[in-house]
C-alpha cells in the first residue's frame, strides 16, 4: 500500500512538471533548487567585518584578529553615522572647543594654564583626541582619527591667530604669524594633523578590540558558576514533559 501511495505521487509531481512546463513557467522543482541554494550561499560584501570569536582567545590570536581591512569608500559613507549617531567626534569637539576656550582668557604664554591648554587639549599634532574617537567609533577609526585631529588644529590655529593678534605677553617668536599667513599656517596644521589622525585613531581601534578579545579587563567568571549557568539555560530550553 505504501508503494502504491509513493508511485502516485510521483505521476502527480510529473503531471504538475509537465503542466508548468506547457504553460511557460519553468520547473517548479528546478526553482525550488535554485532558491534554496541562493539562500544558501553566503552573502559577499567587502565591508562585513569578521565575526568576533566567542570568548577569550590568546595573546597572539587577539593581536592578529584585532587587525581588521580598510574599506575606504564604504567608511566614507559611514562618515554623516559616525559623526551625529555615535559618541567617537562630538566628545572630542567639546575637549578641544573646552580647550580653546580655556586658552582664549590666558594672558601669559608662560603661564600653567596656557601651557596645559598646549600640552593635553590643543597640541599639534594632536594626541587625546584621535585616540578618543578611534576607542570609541564603532568602525572606521582612522576615519574618526582623522576627523577628531582636523578639527583639533583648527581650533589650535584660532588660539595661535589669537595670541599673535592680541600680542599674549612672553609670546615666543615661533609661535607668532604673519597677518598675510593665516590660510598657509591653517592649511599646514591641518596637513600635519592628517596622518597623525589616522594612525592615533586606527591604532586606538586596534587596541581596543585587542582588550575585548583577550577578556583583558573583565571578571572571570567561576567554572562552577558557568556550568550552573549552562544547565539553567539547558532546562529553560527543554520542552516540559506532558504527565
């Protein structure tokens, strides 16, 4: 009986072959083929990150998986996401506006506030900011780097412009400019913060998935405590039994 079931549904799958076949519709089998493998086969596209492991790895495999590709036009499109959605620039802005600020009411070049303006918040190149964004940028860290270092030597020429305008007292006279070189000295500082940028950033980014793949920094949790915790999970994942 079971034979002659099998039998007759293999001349209805021929008929209805057919019958699709007649009416110009294709194979349905041969469709349901190609489907499945397109859903199937893996999706290709140069900008997917690679998975992170689950876990802790060791030393050298964090260091060679905290390596990730560049994908310069993919990340430029990234650029409006990580400067309004993320919190890689905009704390970085405050800093160096915060920084100028701080180093517009100065009135001696020699003073501690003047000199911790240029040492921590307005150096050229700068340090604090690249290294800020590219920690905290979800991707494209030498992008943040770089925006986050610009941005910082623009605000370095505004103080520059400024104590050589108001003739700061001890002003030394490399830090002076010219009334007709404020572009040029602009254009240079930014120039300068460019490449700087981009490896402060990339290399902060680097760091930072470097510590989340070696577990560096979080507690460990007890093998007791893991394995009470996979057998709850186990038992909520198991059907009840019907008495």
């Amino acid at each position: 009986m079971a034979r002659a079931k099998r039998t007759d549904r293999a001349v209805s799958r021929r008929r209805y072959r057919a019958a699709m076949l007649e009416q110009g519709q294709g194979d349905p089998e041969t469709d349901e083929i190609e489907v499945s493998r397109a859903n199937a086969r893996p999706a290709r596209n140069s900008s997917a990150e690679p998975a992170m492991p689950k876990g802790r790895v060791g030393m050298l495999s964090a260091a060679k998986l905290a390596t990730r590709p560049v994908h310069y036009l993919d990340d430029f499109k990234y650029a409006p996401t990580l400067i309004f959605r993320t919190y890689a620039i905009w704390p970085t802005m405050l800093i160096s506006l915060a920084g100028l600020a701080f180093g517009l009411t100065q009135n001696d070049f020699n003073s501690g506030g003047f000199q911790l303006v240029l040492t921590f918040w307005l150096s050229l190149p700068a340090l604090l900011q690249p290294m800020i964004a590219g920690f905290f940028a979800p991707r494209a860290t030498w992008l943040a780097g770089i925006i986050a270092s610009v941005f910082t030597s623009l605000c370095y020429t505004v103080l520059v412009i400024w104590a050589t305008s108001v003739n700061l007292a001890n002003l030394p006279a490399n830090f002076r400019l010219e009334s007709g070189k404020f572009l040029p000295a602009a254009l240079q500082f930014a120039i300068i913060a460019f490449p700087f940028g981009a490896l402060l950033g990339a290399a902060s980014g680097w760091y930072k998935r470097f510590l989340t793949l070696g577990g560096i920094g979080t507690p460990r949790t007890p093998p007791n405590k893991q394995k009470r915790q996979s057998g709850r999970q186990a038992a909520a994942r198991r059907p009840s039994a019907r008495r």
